[in-house]
C-alpha cells in the first residue's frame, strides 16, 4: 500500500455542559481541541496526533469538575 496516498483519520468528538463544549476535529495538519463557552473566546490547541488531542480533551474535561 502507497502511504503517501492515504487520507487522514476522518474524527471528531464533542463534549458539552451547560454552555461549554469541547470539540476535537481532524485537520490536514493534525488534530485541533477547541474549547467554547458563552461570553468567552474560544480557545484552540493543536495537536499532531490523535493520542495526544484526546489526552488534552480527557484533562480539559475532569478540569471542569474543580
């Protein structure tokens, strides 16, 4: 199999509470967690894998909790 031609992981996931939502989603360089709440910016972070974007969400959200 040619690796050069494969297509990147089609994912996506969304985390939502009241007015915050964590969002992950697939990109030609990676993975981008976005973080959104009313009356706030909306952050973005950037991974290069999933492992890594998924870990990032994991802490954002037991980070809620305190």
């Amino acid at each position: 199999m040619n690796r050069s031609r494969m297509r990147p992981l089609a994912f996506g996931a969304r985390l939502r509470e009241g007015d915050r939502t964590l969002r992950v989603q697939g990109d030609a360089r990676g993975y981008t967690l976005e973080d959104t709440g009313r009356g706030r910016d909306a952050k973005r972070r950037s991974h290069s894998s999933l492992e890594s974007a998924l870990r990032d969400l994991a802490r954002s959200w037991r980070g809620r909790l305190n």
